[in-house]
C-alpha cells in the first residue's frame, strides 16, 4: 500500500512547460526537440514529467520555452 501512494505522489509532479517564441528560425534540432515534448505551436502549454531528460531538453530550447508554474 506504501509503494501505491508513493507513486500516485511522484505521478503528481510535474513540470508546465509553454511554447513563447516561434520554432520557425530555430535549428533543426531545437525544432524537434520541441515537437518530442509534444510543443506544436505557440502559447501552447504541456506537463512533462519532472526528471534529468525533461530538464534536458528544456535547457536546449530555453530561449524558445517557459516553465509555467
């Protein structure tokens, strides 16, 4: 039972990530790096899960994206 409420926790945390300037000029990589954290225009907000690889890939892009809180 311990292990069940653990996870619902950890499921619970998360990361609101908005899209706040174009993709258009961006290079190829920040491109889809966008488009694999489910950004698909702007002003367009997600919830992505809160580990290094999310982080990642937000540092990347972090002149394009906000994280929302």
């Amino acid at each position: 039972m311990a292990a069940r409420t653990r996870t619902k926790a950890a499921a619970g945390r998360g990361l609101r990530v908005k899209q706040i300037h174009s993709g258009i000029c961006a290079q190829k990589q920040q491109k889809a790096t966008l488009r694999s954290m489910g950004l698909r225009r702007m002003n367009q907000t997600v919830e992505l899960p809160d580990n290094p690889a999310v982080r990642g890939m937000i540092h990347s892009v972090r002149h394009l994206v906000a994280v929302v809180e």
